[in-house]
C-alpha cells in the first residue's frame, strides 16, 4: 500500500480534481504553434486524426499527424478525451458534463445533453451508436443512440474513474483512482468490481492501492492498465486476475497504453515511453527525438496496423513505431 494524493495530469488538474473548468483564450491566431497541452488523441484510419486538450482545443490531421488545422470547438472547457468511431463520427468530453459530438468529421461539434454535470474523464465508441463515458464520482455513463440520450448505468462510491475501453460492444473495462477496477462482459447491463483498495490509516492518512489511468481491452479476456509508481498490470482471464508486470518502468506516473498490430504495445508517461513488439512479453525504453526525459506523455493512439502517435505536454506530437525511433512533429496550424 502506499500514500495517495488527488493526482490526474500535472497541472490540469489540481484544479480539475477540485471540480474547476480552466477556461481562457486559446491560441488562435493561423499558423501558430500550439503550446496548450493535449490529453488525449484518436486516429480512426492511417491518416485521419484528431486531438483535444486545453481551452477546447480540438485539432485534426488528414496525413497522418504531419501537419494539423485548428476546428472549431464552440467552447474553451477543457476537453480531456475524444474518440472516432469512423473519420466523420466523433465525440469530446470534459469539464463541467460536456460532451461534444460531431458527423461531419468536425466541421460543425454540437452539444448533447449530459445527465451529470462532472468532469467527464474518457469516451469510447466501439460501434457509431453504442459509446461509454466515465467521470469523477465513479459514474458511467451509457448511450445506445450515438449519444443523442445518455444515460447513468453505473454509479459508485466517491472516486474519479480515468479511462474506459471496449474490445467489442459487449466486454470492456473501466480504471480509476486507487486501483479500483471495473468490468463488463454484457454491453454494461451490470459492471463488476475486480479490483482497488483504500483506506485510512491511524494518522488519518489515505492509504491504498496505486492509481491507474488508463486501460487497453485487447480482446474478452486480456486487458492492460497502467498508473501510479510506474503500475502496469495485466489479466489475461476477463479479470479474474490482474498480474503486476514488470515492464522496467521507474517510479513514475504512467498515463497512458496503447496497442497496435501486430503485437504492439506502447506506454507512455512523464519522462518515459516503453514499447513492446511481441505482445508484452519483452519491453524497452523507446527513443524519443528530441528526448522526452523533461516532459510528460499523456495519450498514445495507434494509426495504421504498427504506428502510433504521441501527445502530451505543451501540445507536443511525435510520431512512431514500437521498433524505431520516434520524431517530433514541429508543427504549425494551417
């Protein structure tokens, strides 16, 4: 067991675990480098991707991450997820129960309505119709329509869950504040505890288990999460089990883990990035250029079957294999 503080991302997030919204002037001005930070990046084909972070920052790419174009978010709430079911339907979500949806591959993001109003801390659609949201207070939220309705299917005791995935519409799992895990084999009609712990210890103290931050469902059996103190875990039985892994990751928050094909596993968090070709079995610290040792990673998306791309810390992206070096992006918006 270990002590615990309120940890999301650095800085964004003293202030969103407290439930504040950042809000501000973007930078918008064409061709101008972003500095806000991004947290989360979806790539639904090779070329076609999308980022979000600060400020309602919302930014899309039609070659693969080269180069990005500023769209129009209609909000300056910061937007701490986005996923693309297919290159014209997507969602973003974040503060104050804001879930933004777009259908034409981000021309116009519309509002839909929210039943809470919480920070809302990931999103995943793993068919156009059918997506899942989860939020502070250990709420999942649940649409069937594409998100014209949400509704609440899952609520629990006083935690912030941080990420969910689906391999499939039926089985997925949700990760969150002192290891507490959650799992679905039945599309989300009941979500089974598998995992976490906390308590107080006699000086009044929070102990518990690590913090996990984000969650990879490879299939209906095997899922990877990763958080805290270098924390990665593996279940390869629907969750029966989760297994520590010693991947060689120091004592450092991990944020984020992604997979690709075939066999590849990245992830990625402040200061450090390891990938693995051969399905987690081995695992080694990837080459960043320029290095990443004074920053933070904080999502990882995989486009095409064995790359990916990076972003984190004052809007930086890079793009990689988990077998080559990877290069910063020095882009500018169009």
């Amino acid at each position: 067991m270990i002590r615990l503080r309120c940890i999301l991302f650095p800085m964004i997030l003293s202030a969103l675990c407290l439930g504040v919204v950042l809000s501000g002037t973007a930078v918008g001005q064409e061709k101008m480098v972003v500095h806000d930070d991004l947290f989360s990046i979806s790539f639904p084909t090779e070329k076609n991707g999308w980022a979000t972070g600060r400020w309602g920052t919302i930014l899309h790419t039609t070659d693969g991450g080269l180069s990005w174009a500023r769209q129009e978010s209609g909000t300056d709430i910061t937007l701490v997820a986005i996923h693309f079911s297919d290159t014209k339907n997507g969602w973003a979500v974040g503060g104050k129960g804001t879930i933004l949806h777009t259908s034409d591959a981000g021309a116009t993001w519309k509002k839909q309505a929210c039943p809470v109003d919480f920070l809302l801390m990931d999103v995943t659609f793993p068919t156009p119709r059918k997506g899942w949201i989860v939020t502070e207070r250990t709420h999942i939220l649940a649409t069937g329509d594409g998100g014209e309705t949400w509704t609440v299917q899952f609520s629990d005791f006083d935690l912030i869950l941080r990420a969910v995935s689906f391999a499939d519409p039926l089985n997925g799992w949700a990760v969150g504040e002192y290891g507490y895990i959650y799992h679905t084999a039945d599309g989300g009609e009941t979500w089974e505890e598998q995992a976490g712990f906390y308590d107080v210890d006699d000086d009044g103290d929070l102990v518990g288990d690590p913090s996990l931050f984000d969650v990879e469902a490879l299939d209906a059996t095997r899922a990877w999460a990763v958080g805290l103190d270098g924390q990665v875990i593996l279940t390869d039985d629907g969750g029966k089990e989760w297994s520590k892994i010693d991947v060689g990751a120091p004592s450092v928050p991990l944020y984020c883990i992604e997979a690709g094909k075939p066999g590849s596993l990245v992830l990625g968090g402040k200061g450090i990035c390891l990938s693995s070709g051969d399905q987690g079995k081995t695992w080694k610290e990837a080459v960043f250029e320029p290095s990443i040792q004074y920053t933070w990673i904080y999502t990882l998306a995989h486009r095409g079957s064995s790359e990916f791309v990076a972003g984190g810390e004052s809007g930086l992206i890079y793009l990689g294999t988990a077998n080559t070096p990877w290069k910063r992006v020095n882009y500018r918006l169009k």
